[in-house]
C-alpha cells in the first residue's frame, strides 16, 4: 500500500499561506543542539517533515530525549546521551544525516556512522567535509561500510573551500566550536541557514564571525549550553508557493517571508510579467496573464537558488517564448523535466541545461516524484494543468515541504492523498 497525492487542475488560487521554518536550516540545527552540555535546547518554528522525524530517530538511537510539547517546538536533552554507532535506517533516508558527523566529532572527538542517503541530483560527494575534518587533525577512514572519523584533539586551522559548499561549511563549523583555537573557512557559503546556525551556536557559547560572508572565523570554546532559538522562514518553500502563485493565483499573500532571501526568484518573476507586491515580511501575488520567457542560471546565494529551479521549470511552460535554465550546482538536476513532458510540457535537456517552451498547456496525467523539488514541480503542474495529475513517490514530497496539504486547500487548490 503507498500513498499518492492527486491534483484537480485548473483552479485559481486566493488567500494566505504562511511559510514554515527552514528545512536546510532545522537540519542543520537539530544536530548542532546536541552540542550542549546537559541542558534543554529548545526550538521553535520546526516545520512538520518526514526529514525532522528521521533527525529524530536518529537522536534518540544517541539516547538524546526529544520532546515536542506543542506544535512546531522540539526540547533537546543531551543528558543521557552516548555516541553508538549510527547505522539505523533514518541515517540513509536524508543527506544532511551527517552533520552528526561534524557535531559527534565535535563533541565526543569520534563517530562512526554508515553512509547518509538523501535526493539523487547527480553524483553528491562529501570529500570536502572529510578533508575540513582532517585539517582539524582528525582522521577519516571508510570500511565495511561505515566511516571512523576521530582525533585526540581537534585543533582550528585555515581550511580553503574549493567550491562554496553549504554541507561542508556547516560540518566544519559544527566539529570547530568546541577545537581548540582558531578556525578560518575561506571559500564558504553565504546562505541564509549558514548564518540561522552560526546565530543559534553564538547564542550557546560558541565564538564566531563571518557567518554570511566567505571568510567565517571560529574561537573555540570549552563548552555550550542550550538556548531557545527560532528557525528562519523556509526561502525554498517561500519560492515554491511564489513560483505557485504567480501560475494560479487571483490573489495570493505568502506570509513570514524574509523577501531578500528570495530576491533572485522575485527579480525573475518581474521580469516575466508576474505582478507582485513585495511588502516587510510577506509577498502578494496577484493575477499574472502574459508571462514571458526568461533565461537564468542556478548560482550559489545570493545567486538564483538550485532548489527553485525544478519549480521555475513548471511555470516557464507558462511564459510565451523560449526559455534556457543552465544548472550550475547538480548538473543532474533534471529528472523532473521527463515527468513535465508527460504532462505536455515542451523541455529540450541537454548537458547541464533545459530550454523550455511556452506556451504550452499541460494535462493531467501519472507522473513520479523523483526527488523534493522535482516533487514541487510536479505540485505545481498538477496545479496548472487541465484533469486530474496523479503523483507517486510523494514521500519525497514529505521528506521537505510542512503542512503542504493543508496550505494548498487553504488556497482553494483541489489536492488529495489516496492509498493504493
Ligand atoms: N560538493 C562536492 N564536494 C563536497 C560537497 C559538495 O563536490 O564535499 C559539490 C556537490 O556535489 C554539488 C555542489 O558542491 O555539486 C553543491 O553542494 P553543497 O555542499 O553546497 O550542497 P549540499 O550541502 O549537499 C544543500 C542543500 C540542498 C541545496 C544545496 C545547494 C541541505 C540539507 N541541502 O546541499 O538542498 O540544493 O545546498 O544550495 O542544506 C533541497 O533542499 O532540496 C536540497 C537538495
């Protein structure tokens, strides 16, 4: 029996959504938390998502207590903890699994855990996150399916990024608060979830500046204690129900939104035609008619973020003209698009790009949600299209997007689950 989710296509979409916390943020913070020595962390603004579970899942085979006394606030108790092997199943079903890997080192100096899972966008490796590791003096070794990584100590060092990588830059942060001395990472990512944990680390003790920029510089510290923070609104869900909005909407108003996080898409959507009212914390989306074609190319922040290409990809079927999507960070990214052609979409692929031409009118049909955002995409076509789509493999959809259910109905959407 598996759960699929069917869309009735074709009705316009009014009224609010309001945007969840981040889930590259929560997934990054959630590991850091057991950094705290012996103290309750609590955090609020946790969005409802099969990846929040598994993180849960695997604090608990760490015999961490999770408790969450009300919607959307986890409390996190490190007083029990002990670092055992991870090999559990959750460990394989998302990818950021292993800022374990940074925050046990971090803490205990080893961890031995099986290889992390998460979306396919092409081949994903971690070498840089291993090689940051080294560089504080631990080492890393790979067998029988489980990597060791410790160190007797951990000592800060200058560790150049070569390329930008967000994973890398939160698991060398996460293994450098509690080394000893100085870290710098130059080359780092800039994006938004990068500066939520350095701020919920901060608050706990730790010393860091930077966080934003591309040289962030760690003090270590001896110890941290747990303190409440709030996770930053979601820019990716943020974007997709943007994206959403600008094919469906009569009037829409997305709410808890930090609109700078999401400018690349809105300078975008601008320049298609797509009429929007950009206000302090939220963005309305009004009836947008005409669209035109527009050419991007996926960037590291403030760049135009990956995880919105997939989406962007359904609402370019919509723009009059041809437009060309390059994929600079997974060249890989394009699954989606086969799934798009079954619903009419006229996509040409090649190597690390997509042309997409439009207009072109989509239809219903049985499609598979391949990843997350090719999920979204597919959310959103369903949306758009004349008949009933019919969308399997939802369980990526689950693993990312908070209460999506409810918020599509709340907008007038005709979106349902059935077990078959
Ligand atoms: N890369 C390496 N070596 C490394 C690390 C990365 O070659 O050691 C390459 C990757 O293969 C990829 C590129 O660098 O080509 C970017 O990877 P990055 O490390 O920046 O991405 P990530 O940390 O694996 C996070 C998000 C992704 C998002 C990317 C880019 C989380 C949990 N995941 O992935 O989110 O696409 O940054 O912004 O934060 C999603 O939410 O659907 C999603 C996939």
């Amino acid at each position: 029996m598996v759960e699929i989710i069917k869309i009735e296509g074709g009705k316009r979409l009014n009224g609010k959504v309001t945007i969840g916390g981040a889930k590259n943020a929560t997934v990054a913070l959630i590991p850091a938390a057991i950094l705290a020595d012996n103290s309750d962390v609590n955090i609020y603004g946790v969005p409802n998502i099969s990846d929040v579970e598994s993180l849960t899942e695997i604090l608990e085979s760490l015999g961490v207590s999770v408790e969450s006394p009300e919607s959307g606030h986890y409390k996190i108790n490190t007083s029990n903890m002990k670092n055992v092997d991870l090999d559990i199943d959750a460990v394989t079903r998302l990818r950021a699994s292993y800022y374990f890997m940074g925050a046990l080192l971090g803490k205990f100096k080893s961890v031995r855990m099986i290889m992390p899972g998460g979306c396919y966008l092409g081949p994903r490796p971690f070498d840089l996150h291993l090689k940051g590791f080294e560089a504080l003096g631990a080492t890393v070794d790979y067998s029988q399916g489980y990597y060791t990584i410790k160190a007797d100590h951990l000592v800060g060092a200058k560790i150049y990024l070569d390329f930008a990588s967000v994973g890398a830059t939160i698991n060398i942060m996460l293994a450098a608060v509690l080394a000893e001395g100085r870290t710098v990472i130059e080359n780092a990512a800039k994006e938004p979830e990068i500066i939520d944990l350095a701020n919920f680390l901060t608050k706990m003790g730790a010393n860091i500046r930077g966080a934003g920029t591309n040289e962030i510089t760690i003090e270590g510290v001896t110890s941290l204690n747990g303190k409440p923070h709030d996770i930053i609104p979601d820019r990716i869900e943020a974007g997709t129900y943007i994206i959403m909005a600008a094919a469906m909407a009569d009037d829409v108003t997305i709410e808890n939104i930090i609109p700078l996080h999401v400018e690349a898409l809105t300078s975008k959507l601008i320049e298609m035609g797509v009429n929007m009212e950009i206000g302090v914390d939220s963005i309305r989306i009004l009836k947008s008619e005409d669209l035109k074609a527009v050419d991007f190319t996926t960037q590291t922040y403030p760049g135009f973020a990956t995880d919105l290409q997939q989406p962007m990809t359904t609402l370019l079927t919509r723009a009059e003209g041809a437009s060309t999507v390059k994929e600079t960070i997974y060249a890989e990214r394009f699954k989606h698009t086969a799934e798009l052609q079954r619903m009419g979409a006229t996509i040409s692929v090649g190597t690390a790009q997509a042309t997409i031409t439009g207009v072109t009118p989509l239809f219903g049909n049985k499609v598979t949600a391949t990843d997350l955002r090719a999920g979204a995409s597919l959310v959103i076509a369903g949306l758009m299209a004349d008949g009933i789509t019919e969308i399997h493999d939802i369980y990526h959809i689950d693993r990312g997007y908070d209460e999506i259910d409810s918020k599509l109905k709340a907008l007038g959407a005709k979106f349902w689950r059935e077990t078959i």
